[in-house]
C-alpha cells in the first residue's frame, strides 16, 4: 500500500483536482444557467452551493480516497469490508464511464470549433448560417466521430503515462494556459462597447427570480461543476500525500472552479449584449451564438475576431481535457486495482468502451434520433440518468458514508492530518455530513425525478 504513487507536489495535487473541476461545466453550462435564472442571483445562490454543500462533501470524498488509498471502485471496500458499501464504488465507476461517453462527443465538438476558427471557417457568415454549421456537424454520422476519436486517444495517452508523468505533468500545463486565456478573453470582452450592461446582468442581482427551481438548479450544477458525486475527486486523493492539506484543497478547487465559471459569464455576457444577442439556452449558447458574437464584436478588427475565437474554443478544449482525464482514470485505476490488468490494458478497455458510448451518444442527435427513452434521445437520456440522478445519489451516499458509518477518529484524523492541523470549522463540517447534505440532495433529487413525471 505504502508504494502506491502520489501526486508530486501539494500545488500538483491542487492542479490536478481543478483540472477535474474546471470543465464544460464552467464555461459552457453556468452561463447559461445563470442567464436563464437571473444572473447575479443565480451566482450568489450557488457560492452557497458551492461552500455549503460542496466543499463539505468533497473534503468527504477527499477522505475516502485518502485514507483508503484505493479507487473509488475500491475505497468502500477498503473502509467497510463486506458490506454493500462498495456499490456505492462501482455505482461511481459506472457514473464516470458513461459521463466519459458522452462528455468526449461534446469535448470533440471543441476540436471541430478550433479548426473552424484557424481554417477562417467562421468569417463571412450571416446569424442562420452558424445554426446550420453546428446542426449539419452535430448531426452529421462520420465527422464528430473523428472528433470523439482524437478527444478520447488524448486522454487515453495522458492517463497511461500515470499519475505524476501523465495527468499531473499535463494538468500543471494545461491549468495555467487556461488562466491566461480566459484572462485575456474576458479583458477583451469588457472592452467591447456595452459591455457594461452585460456586465450589469451578472453582477446586479434580480431576487425576483430566485425560486425553489433556482435553488435546486444551482445545486445540481454544483455538484456537476465540482466533480462531484461519483468519486472522481476520492480517486485523486487517493494519490494525495500524508502532509496534503484536505480542507484547503477542497477550498482551493472549490475557488478556481467559482472563478472560472464567472469569468466565463464575464466573457460570455459583455459579448453577447454588445452585439444585441440574448444570452441563450443550451448548446447553442456556446457553438451557434459565440461564433457569431465574436465576428460581430470585433468585426473591425479581424485579427482580434480570429485570435478570440481560436483562443475561446482552445480554452473549452483545455478544460474538457482535463475533465475527461480524470473521468477516465476512475475506470482505468479500478479495473488496475481490482482486476490488476496493466494500466495501459486498464485504459485501452475504458478508451474503447467509452468509445462504443460516444458512438451511441453521438449518433444519437442525428441518425439515431428517433430511438428515444421517456422521450429523450440517447444523449440527453444518459446525461439525464448520469447527472441528474447517479451524481446526486453518488454525493448522497459519500456524505452519509463520512458522516455516519467511518470511523469518527478517521473523519477527524484525516482532516487534521492526524493532530498536525487545526479544525475549528469540524463540527460544522460533521454536521452538514450528517444533516443538512443528506436532506439538501435529497431535495434535488425528488426535483428532478418529479420533473420527470
Ligand atoms: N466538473 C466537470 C465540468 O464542470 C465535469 C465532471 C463531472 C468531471 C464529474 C468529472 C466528474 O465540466
């Protein structure tokens, strides 16, 4: 056990574990929440998510990972031996393989949107002809392939070189030239003329609009953004080392994620206003309306449009990136762990069963549309099942595990790193375990089953 490899560095580890966080999930999925549930209140109710629910849980699953120092798939196992515990494990492994599935057809799109903004594909177009880019691409039943392909051989060679070589080494890359450019886009963006009343939308909160529906909203897309609920985080703190710092971590991760997300708003927003669009819903917002708003915004100054939209789409990519690492090292740790195939056997199996997902998911929004469960296709099923069901359940169970059934001398230990670190917050934390995350995810989870009927 005491061989098992560790991060390198504290900042490595931190890194690594923002890398997770810091995805699709920030730039493309909160603005358009936050447009659509009144932009600066949205925000603020989900930092409450955010520091409320879930630091707590993830400092629970940090603790999971840490001290079993086994995968997820594993972990349970370790901690409560011969107990039905440890389907809490393979129910986080399945999560994270089928999210892989289909989050690598959309990390794809990113790569397409990168060559279309080097090879100019973007210049010249009228607002109707972005919609029929991105439904003739999308739909289309070879080329988003090639796409999913290249996203998932990526991530497969990252993960294979290991955890300090591969995805801490990648990660200590991709995470800084991420900053740098939604930095720099985000200056951009606020230069634009009317920029300040995209910029008034998310920072002037309208509490009209905060309903029990953008409670719930906000909850479920902190438990997406945070990467949490499936043991992705318990995986890579398993790789944490003794002097690792769980608490400060979790706020560390729990930050940059935060400041991510609104960056992307401030980037999205200004643009957006600047040029008269409404912030829209869903994929659009990110493939149909920013090409357009990019050329508009800066249409007098061409280079600005192009280098804008190079960068844009590269940041999306960085970020996807090292989500889907750290999706595919849950599945690829546990079948090493547990069925002690080589690593590289391990992620050749997970590459090529994501592969087969990403196929369906992909097909399914165009060839294969008219197959549907309970009325979705089978992309918007498995994001249904996967996000709004398994993630929350997945979190559920984690806090309950930490708050209830480990032992309490192993909750403390890890989080004080065994006396060396002060805990004045440790009653609050065992408390919202306990008590307030059971019932808050809870309270999602019935949302969004009611939602169904
Ligand atoms: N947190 C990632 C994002 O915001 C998505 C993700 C979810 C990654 C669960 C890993 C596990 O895009």
């Amino acid at each position: 056990m005491s061989d098992r490899v560790n991060f390198g560095s504290r900042l490595g580890a931190i890194f690594a574990a923002a890398g997770s966080a810091v995805g699709l999930g920030n730039v493309w999925r909160f603005p358009y929440e936050a447009g659509n549930h009144g932009g600066a209140a949205f925000i603020l109710v989900y930092l409450g998510c955010v520091f409320i629910f879930g630091l707590p849980i993830m400092i629970a699953e940090f603790t999971i990972g840490r001290r079993s120092k086994a995968c997820t798939g594993g972990a349970y196992e370790v901690l409560a031996p011969g107990t039905r515990w440890r389907w809490v494990g393979y129910l986080g492994v399945l999560t994270g393989f089928l999210i892989l599935g289909y989050y690598s057809v959309v990390s794809g799109w990113t790569l397409e949107y990168i060559w279309q903004a080097l090879s100019g594909g973007f210049s010249g177009k009228t607002s109707a002809d972005y919609v029929t880019m991105f439904q003739d691409f999308s739909q289309d039943p070879f080329r988003p392939l090639l796409w999913l392909l290249a996203i998932l051989l990526i991530t497969h060679f990252v993960v294979v070189k290991g955890v300090k070589d591969g995805i801490e080494k990648s990660s200590k890359i991709m995470m800084p030239l991420l900053f740098v450019l939604i930095l720099l886009l985000a200056v951009c963006s606020l230069t634009l003329p009317d920029a300040e009343k995209g910029l008034e939308f998310l920072l002037n909160p309208d509490f009209s609009k905060v309903t029990s529906d953008v409670f719930l909203g906000a909850m479920g897309q902190a438990f997406f953004s945070l990467s949490l609920g499936m043991g992705c985080l318990s995986t890579y703190a398993s790789y944490f080392g003794k002097h690792t710092n769980l608490g400060q971590t979790a706020m560390s991760v729990g930050l940059i994620d935060t400041f991510v997300a609104v960056l992307s708003g401030l980037i999205i927003f200004p643009a957006a206003f600047s040029v008269g669009i409404q912030p829209d819903a869903g994929p659009s917002l990110i493939f149909i309306t920013l090409p357009n708003v990019f050329q508009q915004a800066f249409g007098e100054v061409p280079v600005l449009s192009y280098v804008c939209s190079v960068a844009f789409y590269v940041l999306l990519a960085l970020a996807a990136i090292t989500s889907t690492i750290s999706l595919q090292e849950v599945s690829t740790a546990f079948l090493h762990e547990r069925f002690h195939f080589t690593r590289s056997r391990a992620a050749v199996l997970v590459t090529a069963g994501s592969l087969v997902v990403g196929i369906i998911s992909s097909l399914a929004l165009g060839v294969w549309s008219p197959f549907t469960i309970g009325g979705m296709n089978l992309f918007d099923a498995l994001d249904f099942v996967t996000a709004k069901i398994m993630l929350p359940l997945g979190g559920m169970f984690a806090a309950v595990f930490v708050g209830w059934v480990l032992d309490k001398h192993v909750v403390k230990g890890e989080v004080t790193n065994y006396g060396l670190l002060k805990s004045p917050y440790y009653p609050v934390y065992v408390f919202i375990l306990r008590f307030i995350a059971p019932i808050g995810i809870a309270l999602i989870f019935v949302n969004e089953l009611g939602w169904l009927g």
